[in-house]
C-alpha cells in the first residue's frame, strides 16, 4: 500500500535539488578552486557559520533520520540518551583531539600516524578509513533512495544513480566550499522537516501528555540497568555503547577535522564547534522524538504487522505521509530533509575520502613538481570514482536487512579501532608503533569475525521487539498482540560474541586497539622512539620524559621517511 507524493511534495524536493546543484556550478565555473588547498579546504577563510551547520549536516546522514525513530519505536529509549552526552563529544573534540591536527596543518588527519609513529601505521590506518567509508557511503545513498521509493513507488534501484550523480556533479565541480555551503543549505531542510514532523505527530495524538502515557504504558520509555551485554537496549548500551559511535562520527570524522581546518584561527573553531553542539542537540531531539510520535500513532495497528510497508526502515516516510495528508507538500518537505541528510553525509564523505586517498595513496608516486592544476584535476577524478562505486554498492546493501544494524557494524569494523588508534597516539606517549600497529590489524579482524558472524547468526535469532498490536487495524479478525509482556528480552544460548549487542561494536574495536597496544608497548619498549610533543595531546604532554628533546615536524618526517627506507 502506498500512499504516493503530490505535484506540492515534488516541488518542494525538486527546489533543494536544483539549488543544490546551482552551487557547484557556482563553485566550479564562477569561483573557481584551482589548487589542493582551495579544493580541500576552501583556501582556509571559510566562515564559522556555514562551517558549524555543515558539520551538523554531515554527522546526521539519513540512517539517524530514517532509523534512529524506528529504533525507539521498535526497542525504546535508550538510544536517544546520547542526546544528553553530546557535550562530552564536542568537549573531547576540542580539547584532545583537535589541537594535535590544527597544530600540525595536517590535510588527511591520517598523516598524523606517520609523524607519531611511522609510515606502516599511516597506511594502515588509512586503509582502515578507506574501508569504513566504501561500506558507509552506500548506506547513505541507499536510505534516502529508500524514503524515495516508498513515497513514489519507483525502486530503490532507480534513484540511487540519480542522487549519486547529482552529489558527484557538485562535490567534484565545487571541493570543499560547494560541499559546505550545500550542508548549510540541507541542514535547514533537515531540521525544517523533523520540526514539522513533531509537531504534527504531537497534534495528531492529543498533545504531548497522551503521546508520553502511551509510550510509557507500553514500554518505550523504560530503561533496563541490567550489566548483561547481549540486552539490545539497555541504559549501558545507550549510554556508554552508542557514546563511542558517535565519537567516530564526530569528533575522529576527517569531516569534522577537514571543516575545521578551512577556518583562518582556533578561535573560530571552537565557535563553530559550540554552534554544532546546539544544533546537533537540536536536531537529534527532534529525531527521536518523531519515534515517539510515530509509535504513539501506531501502537495499536503495526504498518508492518498488517502488510502496509515490506520493511520497517520504511516506517517513518509512511508515517509522515500519512500523517501529512491534508497538508500539501509536508511530505516533500521531510523527504527534501531525508535526501538533504543523505546528500551531505555522501558529499562530505566523498570529498574527504578523495583526500585521504590523494594524500596517503597517489601523491607519493606524483614528485614534487606536479601543478595545482593537475592536482586539483586528480581529485576530482578520485571524487568521481568513489561515486560510482558507491552506486554499485548500493545493490548490495539492498539485501542485507535494515540499516542501523549494519551502520553499527561499519562503525565495530574500522570507526572504533581507528577512534582508538588516534586516542592511543594522542593521550599515551609510550606507545610504540609496533604496538599500535598490532592492536590495529587484530582489532580490524577481531571486530570482522564477530560482525559477520552476528549477521548470520541473527538471521536465525532476531532480536526480540517490545509490544506491537494490529488489535486497532480496520477489518482485523485474524491476527493479534504479539509481545504483550514488556521488555521481552530473547536470551538465546549461541555462541555469546555473537549476541552482544550491536550498540557495543564500536566500543569493542576501540577497547582491543587500546589494551593491546599499550600491553604490546610494554612489552617491546623501542628505545629509539621519537615523540614530537605536538603529536601528543597538550595536558597530556607531562608524560613525556623530561630529558626529551623536541624536535620539529619537518625533522620528524625526515626521520620516518629515512628510517621507512631502511
């Protein structure tokens, strides 16, 4: 059954489309970026502004759209207590982790482990990025693709190339200014949208008073404390699991790094940093709150449960059409805000992919005397090519169940091993490269073999849902509640990795990189290492030894080089 757009819904999204595009040729052929720098990072005089909703807008892609209210919808709260843990984040990001990059004027944040450690681990951990965003990057074209094809009926299949085209126009023709203005164009499509979305989803129901009885009556407000991993949802999950998932998407994002660096003075970033934290709240308060909304509308007749969606990633477009009937061009409006999400997490990713692979993979066979222009000519080629895998890829995805689950995976694979790796580098002076490369390498197949194993093994488990009724549906007489207990917590006896929780994947890869490296470290101490105290984080430079003579960088990336020919 669906419940099809409108000729006002089409206008509203075919407008953001059109200016989003109007940018890149703005930037392409009008103010033209002709070297790496102005490429990369917008000439380094970029304003604070563009830049902190541009960040926003890049961190929300449409998988906490589209997911994170079926989460809530589906499982319960827990999920959104990340909302109120925002500020350590941004908070880390400014005071640990951002001072070592800006300090260094590194453009691919991965350069840092060549001058911390060496040439391997800039390479490993540039491989482990590569990887992380070849399996991310289709999830974010696939999801708005998805909202698509439910409001249109046309597949899934047709709209995917079409998005990518459209983002691989503006972000190859426009770098990093047209990729920033866009995101600052899409962020208020997006908060627009969810805002529009509450509101109506509050009124629908009565107020706010009977959306909180029902979803209290029924479970989506309760919190388990329960120390037992293999609890999908629980207050541990939700607090400490989803806290280093969003440590990945935020504060160690080449994204975040790469943005930060296109303002002209640290004075402007930690504006910019403190203007996304609001919004970023903002945002995310609404996104699950529409959760709530939606199960409040839904608690007595499942869309799934009585055959109106094939999947329930496609619960939310549903539910706002539905919703939106008699308000023309709201529909356009949120999926407009679904695509927006989903374009600027695309373009941002495709920009700074091409940079790392530029930098970490290709610069190094080019010399020294090739021109900005061809520089900047090779990067958009780069650019180019990730889209057109990234489509292809999106076919797979299609077959691999619902989105969330398999964000998290990506994020257990490579964002938690490399979150620990710069945490490692940064904040534990002793740490040696051949520790850190070792906790790397197995953390990176550690975390494969559980994600892959937990795919399958849950094909046959499924997670337990809280209580869901088609008991209100018109002309039900066949089927039923299903879990009219609350909480229902399925303990199955396989194999334990592969029960843990998803929400933990993050913060597993980061706690094998972090043990093994410094228990590696210990153990093989290298007399020789060589630690510049702009590599290590600033209150955490007091480890250092006090006899050690500070060398330059230029001095350090001398030294690697020499000793990676060796």
């Amino acid at each position: 059954m669906f419940l099809l757009f409108s000729w006002f819904d089409y206008t509203s999204l075919i407008l953001m489309l059109l200016i989003s595009t109007v940018i890149g040729i703005y930037y392409g052929f009008y103010n033209k970026q002709s070297s790496a720098k102005d490429y990369l990072l917008g000439g380094k005089n970029m304003n604070v502004w563009p830049i902190s909703l541009s960040l926003v807008s890049s961190c929300i892609s449409g998988v906490p759209l589209l997911a994170f209210p079926v989460e809530i919808y589906s499982f319960g709260i827990s999920t959104a207590l990340v909302t109120f843990e925002m500020a350590i984040i941004f908070l880390s990001t400014y005071f640990i982790f951002l001072p070592v990059f800006y300090q260094l004027q590194v453009t691919s944040m991965y350069e840092y482990f060549q001058l911390r450690f060496d040439k391997k681990m800039r390479m490993l951990a540039s491989i482990m990025y590569t990887v992380y965003m070849a399996l991310y990057l289709p999830l974010a074209i696939y999801v708005p693709s998805l909202a698509l094809s439910q409001v249109t009926g046309i597949s899934v299949g047709f709209f995917s190339p079409i998005l990518c085209g459209i983002c691989i126009f503006y972000t190859t023709l426009g770098g990093v200014k047209a990729v920033v203005w866009t995101d600052a164009l899409q962020f208020f499509f997006m908060i627009g949208s969810m805002f529009a979305v509450v509101v109506i989803g509050i009124t629908h129901v009565g107020g706010i008073r009977n959306l909180w009885k029902l979803a209290s009556e029924n479970g989506r407000l309760d919190l388990t404390f329960e120390l037992d991993p293999t609890i999908k949802d629980s207050f541990w999950s939700g607090a400490i699991g989803f806290l280093f998932v969003w440590f990945t998407t935020v504060a160690l994002n080449q994204g975040t790094i790469q943005k930060c660096m296109s303002v002209s003075s640290y004075k402007k970033v930690k504006k910019a940093l403190l203007i996304s934290w609001i919004t970023l709240s903002i945002l995310l308060f609404f996104i699950f709150f529409a959760g709530l909304a939606m199960y409040a509308k839904y608690f007595d007749c499942d869309p799934l449960l009585s055959n109106k969606i094939q999947k329930r990633d496609q619960m939310l477009p549903y539910y706002v059409m539905d919703v939106s009937k008699n308000i023309p061009g709201l529909a356009g409006l949120f999926i407009a805000g679904i695509l927006s999400a989903g374009l600027s997490t695309l373009s941002a990713g495709m920009n700074c992919l091409g940079a790392t692979i530029y930098e970490d993979f290709i610069k190094s066979f080019l010399g020294d005397n090739i021109s900005d222009k061809k520089t900047s000519i090779i990067l958009k080629l780069i650019v180019a090519a990730i889209g057109v895998l990234c489509t292809a890829l999106v076919y797979v995805v299609e077959q691999l169940g619902n989105v969330l689950p398999l964000v998290l995976s990506v994020f257990g694979v490579a964002g938690g091993p490399i979150t620990g790796l710069f945490t490692v580098g940064m904040m534990v002076p002793m740490v040696n490269s051949i520790g850190a490369l070792i906790g790397g390498i197995v953390s990176l197949i550690v975390m494969s073999w559980i994600v892959v194993g937990t795919h399958i093994y849950r094909k046959s488990h499924p997670y337990s849902l809280l209580p869901i009724s088609i008991n209100g549906c018109p002309l039900n007489g066949t089927l039923g509640v299903l879990n009219t207990t609350k909480n229902v917590f399925v303990k199955d006896d396989g194999f334990f990795l592969f029960r843990i929780s998803p929400n933990y994947y993050a913060l597993m890869g980061f706690l094998i990189v972090v043990i093994l490296s410094i228990a590696i470290s210990c153990v093989i101490n290298k007399k020789n290492t060589v630690v510049n105290k702009d590599c290590i984080t600033p209150f955490m430079q007091f480890l250092l030894p006090k006899t050690e003579k500070y060398i330059s960088i230029e001095e350090i990336v001398k030294f690697t080089d020499e000793y990676n020919k060796i």
